[in-house]
C-alpha cells in the first residue's frame, strides 16, 4: 500500500487514528504513611496457587484468611477500610479500576469483615488479592519509587526542567496537531480549563508544502494561543523504520519544530525552556488507552471528566459552569471525531498528574 493510500485513510478518519476505549482511567498515587506496620508483622511474599482457584480464579473457603495472622489481617483491614481510592494506588495491584471498585464495595456493602471479602471486588482473584495483602504489609520502599518517578518524568518529557521551575508554574497550555487540524487545551494547577479549542490547518494532499507554508500557517495558529508558563507538545510515535508513512511522520517533525521554535521566543535570552515534548503513549499508558502499542480515542474519557465536572464537588478537572455546555457540545455531541481537541486536554492533564500529582504537590 503507497503512502497516499494510507494517509488518505488517516485523513477519512478525521486525521488520528482512533478505537473503542475503555470506560474508566487510572491516576498516579500520591500517598502519605497511608498505613504503618511493624517490621514484625510482614509476612514473607505469599504466593497463590492458580491450579486451587476455580474457573472464576476465587478461592473456595476462607483460604485468604489463614494466609495471615490476627494481626496482619486488621492491619490490611484498617487500610482496605479507610485509605481513599487515591490512596490506595499506591500498593501493588490496585492502580485504576481495582481501587475505584475497593471504595465503591465498601460504600455498598459496608466495611470489610475478613480479608476473604476482598475477592468480592470486581477484577479482583484470589492471586491477585493475596498480592494486594502483601503489598500493604510490605510497602514499597519509598526512595526506591520516589527514583523511579523521577526516570519515569525524564523518559517521557523533555527537555528536563528544574524543580523550582516547575513549583512556580501557574499554567500550561498543552498542543496537539494531526493532519487537518491542531488544537490547544489551557490549564492551571487545580486544575482548570481556562480556553480550549482547535483550528483547522493544513488539508494534506498528495503534494509536498513548500517550508513557507507552514510557517505562515503556525503562526497564525500561534496568535490565537494563549500565553502559559509552558508549553507542552505531542511528541509522535510514528517510526521511521515505516517507510509508507514517512510523508506523515515528516509533517509531525516540521510542525514540531515550527512550534517549539515560535513559542520558545524567550530561550535565548535566559536559557530557559518553555516547551516542553511528551511522548503520546505515555499520556496514553497513564490513562489506559492502550491496546498493545496502538493509542485508542479519549472521547469517552472526555465525556467522564465533563460530568464530573458538574456532579462531582472534586473533579479530575474543573470546566468553568458557564462553559460547560459549550465545551460539552463541541466535543461530545460532534458528528465526527475530533482527537486533536481531546487529546489536548489528555495531555495537559497527564502533565499536571505525572508532575505534581496529587493536590498539586511537586513528585519529581
């Protein structure tokens, strides 16, 4: 298949490639002292037998249960009961959906009795419950991930940014560009959308856009752009071992270069970066839209932070009352997909979230 068969079904498809996307999303634990258990009470890693669960993967009985002592058991007890969903990302097991089902058994239900009750919960198993126990009772040391958080910032935002830098950030505006059309999401810290919204570009065609062209037209987009602390880009997965889509992935390279130079417009007077790249599949991995090594739609995790916003008192992201509407109809009730505007505001998110984590406090 030539490169103009393929980019022509990219841009049938509004520009992005999309796919069914799960309902729910995860979001990085920030947890402090959640739980404190005496040395003396963690038992040795425990490991389940799979050939003694039935076809459901449950253990019959109380198998769970005598896999700890009296003591261990109301330590994990107190911390199933009382530690938020939040919270509770932190152990082993329990990022996404798993802790999100843990608080919602618990409202439904009541507290949990025994440990046995914690296979109860939706997409948790006997092996996969006997981890989450160790793994309250064992907390990862937290230099260890506190190390790991700070790797995991450096392989997927660039270029690095000085910690007091980041502390000072009031906004960012995160940019998202396809093959028709960049769009822009405008955050603060709480974090809030203060101006969200695309403009359409570019139609490629078979034809090669002479360098003028684009600059003429990411100028103009750049006039309508907000001014931010930093400015985040979409860094592409496209590879260029993929030869039919080199005539994209080169429309993705100038458009960023374009980009990080015309708002870089400080850079060479304090050396200071204000555009910042992070990988699309680790905006994707932190919100579960991953298949493989394919990034699927956001439309329907969009959707979810619009109605929290309205009927949640703490929402993932805060959209301003008189906007929602607006916001709600230009990207929920569109007749076509538009990834550009959704993954824009993803990806201010994820920023926020990798960065500062919960409550705005600085991770890295």
């Amino acid at each position: 298949m030539s490169w103009r068969t393929n980019l022509a079904c990219i841009i049938k498809a509004g520009g992005r490639r999309w796919f069914p996307v799960p309902e729910y999303s995860s979001l990085p634990p920030v947890l402090n002292n959640t739980c404190s258990v005496r040395k003396s009470t963690a038992p040795e890693k425990l490991v389940a037998s799979v050939a003694a669960c039935d076809t459901n993967g449950k253990e019959p009985g109380n198998a769970l249960d005598r896999l700890f002592s009296l003591e261990q058991q109301a330590s994990i007890l107190q911390v199933l009961n009382t530690a938020s969903d939040k919270e509770l990302e932190a152990f082993r097991l329990l990022r996404g959906r798993k802790s999100v089902n843990i608080v919602e058994h618990r409202k439904k239900f009541g507290p949990f009795q025994r440990l046995e009750n914690l296979i109860d919960v939706p997409l948790i198993q006997y092996k996969t419950a006997v981890e989450v126990c160790n793994s309250i009772l064992c907390p990862e040391n937290r230099r260890k991930k506190k190390s790991q958080e700070k790797w995991l910032l450096r392989k997927f935002i660039k270029p690095g940014v000085e910690q007091e830098r980041l502390k000072a950030v009031k906004s960012i505006v995160s940019i998202v560009f396809g093959t028709r059309r960049i769009a822009w999401a405008h955050l603060d810290r709480k974090p809030t959308v203060l101006d969200w919204q695309q403009t359409e570009c570019w139609k490629l065609t078979n034809k090669t856009y002479p360098t003028s062209f684009y600059l003429e037209e990411i100028s103009s987009v750049i006039s309508k752009i907000p001014k931010a602390d930093l400015y985040i880009l979409e860094k592409s997965g496209l590879s260029i071992q993929n030869t039919s889509l080199l005539p994209i992935l080169l429309h993705f390279l100038i458009t960023e270069a374009m980009l990080y130079a015309l708002l870089n417009k400080t850079f060479a007077e304090d050396g200071q970066h204000r555009v910042l790249s992070i990988n699309r599949n680790a905006v994707g991995k932190h919100f579960d839209l991953m298949i493989g090594d394919t990034r699927t739609s956001g439309r329907e995790l969009v959707k979810q932070f619009l109605s929290e916003s309205v009927l949640k008192k703490q929402p993932r992201v805060f959209f301003p009352q008189d906007l929602v509407v607006q916001y709600r109809q230009k990207a929920v009730k569109s007749s076509y997909r538009i990834e550009e505007l959704y993954d824009s505001l993803l990806q201010a998110v994820a920023f926020y979230e990798l960065v500062f984590g919960k409550d705005s406090e600085l991770k890295c």
